[in-house]
C-alpha cells in the first residue's frame, strides 16, 4: 500500500527530473539554433558578392527572384538535417525580430546584410515521458532500499538469531554419521560397532534409568535392536554374513565407536557429553561398575536415515 509520504517523495522526484530534463532540453535547442545560424552565415557570407541583393549605393533594386531561390536552397538543406531554423529573409536594409525570429547583421565593405531567421524552440512533449520512467524507476529503488531496511531493523530489534546445534546423523546407506551442520565431514563404522551403537542410542532412549555395566551380560533388549539393524544392513546389501555375537569384545566394539566419533567431533567437542559412551575411570572393581550408557541422548539428537 502507497502511503501519503511515498506520494509525496514521488512526485519530489517528478519534480526534480522534470526540471533538470526541462533545463537540459533548452540548452540542446538553443545550442543546435545558434550552431546552424552560424552555419548560415558563414554561407551568405562566402556567397554575399553574388547575391541579387539591393544596393542603395548603386540604384539597383536586386534580383527578388534568384533571391528567393538561394534562401530555398538553403532551406532545403536545413530542413533535410531536421533543422529548427528557417531563414525567412535576406535584405540590405535594416530588419527587425518579431516573435520566435531572430536577426543577424553580416558586416560588409559598402553595406550591412541583414538576415532574419523563424526559430522553433518548443520541445517535444512525448519526451517528457523519459522524466516520468526516471521518477519511477528511483522511486522503485528507493522503496525496494527502504524494504530491506526494515526488515533488517525488525530482525535487529527481535534480537539475535540463535543458531541451532547440529545433531548427529547416522546414514545406514553409507554406514557413515556424520553432523547435520557439516555433511562432508563423514566418519565409517564397520557392521558390528554400527548396529551395537544404534542399539545403544535406541535402548537408552526407551530405558533411561538402565544402566550397562560391562562385567553383566548384555540386556536381551540391547540384543534384539542390534539384530534389528544388522538384518537392515544385510536388506541394503552390505553384507551377507551372519550375524556377529554382539556380546563378544564388549570393549573393543566401544573402542571402534569412541574411535569414531573422536574423529567426528573433532571440531565440536561439547557434543561428546551426549553422543560418546562414557569411559571406565579408575581400575579394578571400579571400572567393572561404570555405565556406558549414553544418559543424555533423545529422540531429537539422532536422526537415522534409511532405518
């Protein structure tokens, strides 16, 4: 919608251009008249001993006619270059400017000669559309400028924008996780520590309070989802064998998962807290009673693409 001030800053920028092509269209037309004015006086001044024209001095009244047909031809010359200029009368005698005329006086040796030219310097009106496409075309720019100010100012005043963490993505097309925030940055997992891990996530998730101590037998629940996702990879064509004992070298299927998302994490430390399985502190009965269960991870930090 077209407000009162918007208007008004429009028809500023009429005005002003208006004015300035106004101006520089008279400065052209005047220019181009008093160029082929000079221009026709420098002919009749070449062509001045020959004219018929009348000579007080010697009683001769002048050739009218010849007179005539030499201003025709000029005429035509001028008219043929789209002239605003006419010459409209060649007399030895004193002539005077009435309106839109101007005169001329070539000095001479026994008599002055007097030139009178008929000007038109009215402009063209269908130009001043040109005027009008410029106001527009400024006035577009500016409201377009002024737009994307206030937008800026809005997003300025809601305050700053809060990017979102990344969450981690586990693609079982390419058996590879990577961050939303960085897909080129990819890290493999081989068949058993994947399904384990997406196991991991899945049991953690449903059973929150469960903790996984690795001196006890693994939860038959564990077990299930990391069948789950093997015979999912086995569907994708990663593999055809079978199905690997998932109770067997506890330790080093974490240390392949650990291994991993050091390498993944690399740049984003602070996600390790939710995405890494907590290591043993300490030695003897006090390693065999850690939970390596992933505590704070839920549903919205992990998307599995191709489950």
């Amino acid at each position: 919608m077209i407000t009162l001030k918007q208007v008004s800053v429009f028809t500023l920028f009429l005005i002003l251009f208006l004015f300035i092509f106004n101006q520089s269209s008279k400065y052209t037309i005047n220019d181009n008249i008093l160029r082929d004015i000079q221009s026709v006086k420098l002919r009749v001044a070449i062509d001045r001993a020959r004219l018929s024209l009348e000579d007080p001095n010697l009683n001769y009244s002048g050739n009218e006619e010849a007179l005539n047909e030499y201003m025709f031809s000029l005429n035509d010359f001028l008219k043929q270059k789209h002239s605003r200029v006419s010459l409209s009368e060649v007399s030895s005698k004193a002539l005077y400017a009435q309106e839109n005329e101007i005169v001329e006086v070539l000095s001479g040796t026994t008599y002055e000669t007097y030139l009178r030219f008929k000007i038109n310097d009215d402009h063209k009106l269908p130009l001043y559309i040109v005027p009008f496409i410029f106001a527009v075309l400024n006035f577009a720019v500016l409201r377009s400028i002024s737009r994307r100010r206030f937008k800026a100012q809005i997003v300025k005043s809601a305050g700053p924008v809060v990017d979102e963490k990344p969450i981690l993505q586990i693609d079982l097309y390419s058996k590879s996780l990577h961050l939303s925030g960085d897909k080129e940055r990819k890290v493999q997992l081989a068949n058993k520590p994947l399904c384990f891990y997406l196991a991991l996530i899945e049991f953690c998730e449903s059973n929150p309070e469960s903790p996984l101590n690795q001196n006890k037998e693994l939860p038959e629940e564990l077990l299930e989802l990391a069948d789950k996702y093997f015979h999912r990879l086995i569907s994708l064509g990663h593999t055809i064998r079978k199905r690997p004992n998932f109770s067997n070298s506890l330790e080093k299927t974490l240390s392949e998962i650990r291994a991993a998302l050091d390498e993944l994490l690399s740049n984003a430390p602070e996600l390790k807290s939710k995405y890494y399985p907590p290591k043993a502190h300490g030695e003897g009965s006090r390693s065999k009673l850690h939970s390596y269960a992933l505590t704070s991870v839920k549903s919205e930090d992990v998307e599995i693409i191709g489950r």
